[in-house]
C-alpha cells in the first residue's frame, strides 16, 4: 500500500512537472545528471571556513557552498552508520535495524531497497569509494546493496576491530591501507583520502565513455575520524596555531578539502561538470572541532543537541541548481527521494511504503527570494547504543523530537532501568534560542505533552523494525577472514 506521505510526495513531483521551472532552466526532475556524494567522517557543522570558523581554511568546500544551493537546516544522526543506513534508504535508521555502530546493530537490514539499487534500475552505474560501515559479512557488503564498482575499507573506521561481524583488514593503518576492490584485496600506496578520491576519480574516468549511462559515485571518506593519522605536510599547516590534536584534525580537513579541488577540476576539464550534481555532507556533529569552534550550537557527535545532529549539506550543478540559501528544514532521510526523482526512477508499493523522507527538489529550484509552502514535518533524533537486548529500556536515553522550531531534549546518556520511568523532557526553540540555552518545560507543559505524545507513536512505529537487536555475530571479523584466505594467516 503506498502510504500518503509517498502520494504527497507523487503530487509534488507532477506539480514540479507540468510548471515552468523558476529559473528559467529546465526542471530537476528526470534530468539525469551524474551525481557524486561527498560524505566525510566525524567533520562538524562548525568544521568549515563558509560556516565561520576562525582558522580552519576550507576554499574548495566553500565553493560548493558558494555556487550552489546549501541547507541551512540540515539534521542528520547523532553517529555514523545511522546516518549513512538513512541516506541510502530514505527512511529512519531505526526501521532499517541500524540502533548501533558495532556489535550486528550497524547491519543494513537485508530487504532494505538502497538508492544504488534505484538508480542502478533508473540506467545509472554506481560506485562506492572509502567508508560502507553497514554489513561487512558477504551479504551486507555494497556489491550486494547496488554498487557496481566497490573500494572501500571495513569496520567504521580503517584499522578499527570489534568482537563479531564488524572490523577492517588486519594491520591497517591511514597510510597504505588494504582495501577491499570488488572481490578481492589490494594492497595501496599512498594516504587514505587520496587513494578514495583517486580511485574514484579513475573510475569516472571509465564509465564517462558511456553519456547514456549517468553515474553515482559515492565519495565516503574516514577522515577526519580518528585516529588522527595525518600526512605530516597537511598537520604542518596548523602545527603551532592550534592545539596538537587540532592541528592533525584540521589538517585532515584540509586534504580532503584539496582533494574536493582536484575532483571539481576533473570535472571542469573533462567537460563533466555541465552535468554533474556534486553534493558535499557530513554524517554527525563534529568532535576534535568543537573545542575552538562549533557555528554557536551546543553538543557535539554522540548527542541530540543540535552541535550533534546539524549537517552540511551543498548542491551544485552549475547552470541548472542556481546559488541560494535553503532555510526550509531537510534531513539526511530526504537524500533517497530526492536523488531518486532526479534520475527518473519508477516508483513503486516497496518505496512508498520504505520511504519517509520528502522530495527537496521544490527548494532546490527555487531561490531564496522566492517564497514557498513548506509543510511543518517531524524529525526525531536518537543516540541509540543501548546495552544489547535492552532497547525498550533505551526508549528515552539521549534522543530529540523537532518539530518546526521545537526541540523536545531527554539529553541523559543513562538507559532507564524499567519502561515505567518517564523521562524529563527538556523544550526549546530554535528560532528564538537556536543555542538551545534556555528550558521552557516548565513554562509551557502542553507542549511538552504534545510532542511528548508524538515520540512515544514514533517509538511505538520503531519497535518492529529493531531486526538486529538480538544478532549474533561470526566468531571472527570478515575482513580479518577474508584478508588471511588471500595472504594468509600469520
């Protein structure tokens, strides 16, 4: 059954159809554009010059910002996994089963239709280049979830290793990891986030040859995650300015950033960027960062303040997505939908009823100037990461309900010990108190009860889809399995 809120969706789309597009370009929708996702790991909202930080110097991602459309109200998940299970099915990470970044709970449900797997249907060819983090058992990995091309490391992170399914090669290190291309290892030379930009890069370079065949390439680095492991070049460049772990954490930033400016080069001199949509993001509040710089915000990754859950998001297609600031409040669950639309792809029962997210292509088109209804929605955050088997218990431990402005916070990271317990629901509104400072619960109770109401539905919808709460991992990680069949065991 589709549900109303794909019809909605449906009716916005023939709407944006049938009226002339307000830029005076053609519309968005069924365009077709090749389309590269820059996703990076661990950077703050606050973690990029065009957002005001005083030292860190980012000139390649501000230019996205500056010639593109950028969201000024993006919410993404508290961690990693849950935002990526989100991006990649337009719905929330807890009816995806992903509750975690560890222990079987960062798997990718496996009946999940994933946005490769729409566009690969809609006449796309795909690529994933760097961090997957949802399944590294065979049936998990990205080759199984729509990618055509796939080079990526384990784990959430390189090097990282945990009891069960999820941990990376065996011996890896930021510099000449092992990653898995395909079907195989190969052993790499060189920096992790060169080697993810290159590779993809070189992959471009292969499939551009078909111009009735668009691509995804999806972009997905580790850094500037830790361990902070830095080309000593790029921590030159803050070493003395900063403190030391902020001089390794911005210098990962600035390589990536330099490696954003070869992409969009690339792309200019191969006379791909006329049809290319480059869109940058991050996957969760910043870390290292926020100690000298967090946009104003409170909290940080980890938490459902908004220093934990505001992300970047840049659109740039030049001469099709005009310069503007997007004020209308999207999310990380609005990416499939809108992506899909894009490219044409047929929609069906299975995406109406998986999809939550809307279609961002009536503000994309649009410019600021321009005024448009944008109905009120509901986004709820949550840290998750309750101890295994106790998910009711974690009902209320560290989550957030947004609704227009409002904020209702339960910022505890403790888990209830009984459902029973209630938890002290904090209010704010952002559009008076965007740094989240001062509590109205006291002044205003209805509303707290109103939006108290409204989470507890959305918990009551989430609790049929906790698939991997009782997982039971393999005795030994995949990668580490996978690396001794090919090299051997030592």
């Amino acid at each position: 059954m589709i549900s109303p809120l794909w019809r909605r969706f449906q009716l916005l789309l023939s709407a944006i159809v049938f009226v002339p597009n307000l830029l005076g370009a053609e519309a968005l929708t069924n365009s077709r554009p090749n389309i590269v996702v820059i996703l990076t790991d661990d950077q703050g909202y606050g973690d990029l010059s065009c957002h005001g930080n005083p030292v860190l110097k980012t000139p390649n991602l501000d230019r996205l910002h500056r010639e593109g459309a950028r969201f000024a109200d993006f919410t993404v998940s508290p961690t990693c996994s849950p935002t990526r299970s989100a991006l990649l099915t337009g719905r929330h990470e807890f009816k995806n089963g992903v509750t975690h970044t560890i222990a079987e709970r960062e798997r990718l449900r496996l009946d999940a239709l994933t946005l490769p797997q729409v566009l690969k249907a809609a006449g796309y060819t795909t690529g994933i280049f760097g961090k997957w983090h949802l399944g590294d058992e065979d049936a998990y990995l990205p080759n199984r979830r729509g990618f055509d091309e796939v080079f990526i490391h384990g784990a959430g992170g390189i090097g990282q290793s945990y009891a069960g399914s999820c941990g990376d090669a065996p011996g890896n290190t930021y510099f000449n990891p092992a990653i898995w291309h395909n079907d195989k290892f190969v052993k790499t030379s060189g920096y992790c986030t060169d080697l993810f930009f290159g590779e993809a890069t070189r992959w471009i370079d292969q499939v551009k040859e078909k111009p009735s065949q668009p691509f995804l390439a999806w972009i997905a680095t580790n850094a500037p995650h830790g361990p902070l492991q830095v080309r000593p070049e790029d921590e030159a460049r803050y070493k003395g300015k900063v403190s030391a772990d902020e001089a390794k954490f911005y210098g990962m930033i600035a390589n990536i950033d330099d490696r954003v400016g070869d992409l969009l080069t690339y792309l200019e001199k191969t006379g791909l960027e006329r049809n290319t949509l480059v869109i940058f993001m991050n996957d969760n509040g910043g870390t290292v960062g926020v100690q000298r710089f967090n946009a104003g915000m409170r909290g940080a990754k980890g938490t459902v303040w908004r220093g934990g859950t505001r992300g970047a998001a840049f659109w740039r297609w030049k001469g099709r997505i005009e310069p503007h600031t997007i004020e209308a409040t999207a999310a990380h669950i609005d990416l499939f939908p809108t992506l899909a639309a894009i490219a044409g792809a047929k929609t069906d029962a299975k995406i109406g009823a998986q999809v939550e997210g809307r279609s961002l292509i009536e503000p994309l088109e649009k410019v600021a100037k321009e005024s448009y209804v944008w109905p009120e929605r509901t986004l709820v955050s949550h840290f998750g990461r309750w101890p295994k088997g106790q998910a009711a218990a974690g009902k209320y431990a560290t989550c957030c309900l947004r609704q227009g402005s409002w904020t209702l916070v339960q910022p505890t990271t403790s888990v209830q010990p009984t459902t029973s317990v209630r938890p002290n629901w904090q209010l704010y509104d952002l559009a008076t108190d965007p740094g989240q400072q001062k509590n109205l619960a006291s002044q205003m109770p209805e509303k707290v009860k109103e939006l108290a109401k409204a989470y507890d539905q959305w918990w009551e919808s989430v609790v049929p889809n906790l698939v991997n709460e009782e997982a039971i991992g393999p005795k030994e990680n995949p990668f580490k399995e996978r690396y001794w069949r090919q090299f051997g065991k030592p």
